[in-house]
C-alpha cells in the first residue's frame, strides 16, 4: 500500500496543476501584458534538433518583444520571425550555402532586407534580440523557421499566432484582425 504522506501531497498538487490548467484562455493562452519599448515582454524559443518549443508562439501586434532564443540541439540554428515571404527568402539565401563543407555553418545574409526578424544562436547559447511585432501583422500569416540548409525540410517551422491582451487569438490573413489591438 502506497504511503499516504506521498499520495495526499501528489493528489493536491495535480489537483492545483489541472485546476490552474483551466485558467486561462481558450487554446491555454494566459492573458498578456503586452511589451513596451521601455518594458519588452519576453518570448523564449527553444531551438532544438529540429524543433521549436513552443509549438506556437504567441505575439501581440504592436508590442515590444525581447526574444530570447536558446539553442538546446548540437549544431547552429536560427529563428526567423516572419511571413511566407520572409521565410522564403531566407530559405533561398540560406539554400546557397548548402554545398558548403563539412564544418561550422558558415553565416548567411540577404542582399535586401525582407522584414521580420532573424536571431542566430550556436550550440548550448543563448541570443536576445529586442523587436516590436509591427502592428498590421495580423494581415499576413506568419511563422518561426529555420532556414540552415535542410532543418526547414526537417519540420523546423512553427506558427505564430497573434492575441490580444485577452489572450484570444486575433484574425489573421488579408482581412487582418477583426478585435482591437493595442
């Protein structure tokens, strides 16, 4: 028989864990405080081999974010922040470098700048870049990927969702959003 001073202690704290699960808003998003340019919230990425954690990133159009990108894999990643067409030019600049050797990735970069946002981070570091999410991004559909030859075709991709302060997802695509944003 199991020892009761475990199983009541156990018992309470799933009991707290499912209680506070319930919490939130719908799809498990808290509410948000949205980042200033004097108090950026911060959004951590965990770069692994070959995934994001989180599985959706969460962004209020118009805030300051500081991202804080962590690379938990054993080879270079990088996150790009942005629509299907920043992610597709980073995806032909980074292409080039694909026959490079054998060795440490060698570093890409874009003749023009494409927007969104791009934080490059190496094995076992940490990255932070400071960037404010621009306000009529709920017009497009957009993403976190990495582009380092042959990650993208490893399912490195995740999508952003953008919220409100409430935690609600906002509409996106050409409409944009259908809620007031801050």
């Amino acid at each position: 028989m199991p020892d009761a001073r475990l199983v009541l202690p156990l018992a309470a704290m799933v009991a707290t864990a499912l209680a506070l699960a319930g919490c939130g808003a719908p799809n498990g998003t808290p509410r948000i405080t949205p980042g200033t340019a004097g108090h950026p919230r911060a959004v951590v990425i965990v770069a692994k081999d070959y995934t994001f954690v989180p599985a959706v990133v969460d962004l209020v159009p118009g805030e300051t974010v500081v991202l804080q990108v962590v690379n938990g894999g054993l080879v270079v990643h990088e996150a790009v922040i942005g629509d299907a067409t920043v992610q597709a030019e980073w995806e032909r600049g980074e292409a080039a470098l694909s026959d490079s050797p054998p060795g440490s990735t060698p570093l890409a970069s874009l003749a023009t700048d494409p927007g969104g946002v791009r934080v490059l981070v190496t094995s076992g570091q940490r990255t932070d870049a400071v960037w404010t999410v621009p306000r009529d991004a709920t017009t497009r559909t957009w993403s976190v990927g990495c582009h380092i030859p042959g990650h993208l075709a490893e399912g490195m991709i995740v999508p952003v969702r953008f919220v409100g302060p409430d935690g609600l997802p906002l509409a996106t695509g050409p409409s944009g959003g259908t809620r007031a944003t801050p």
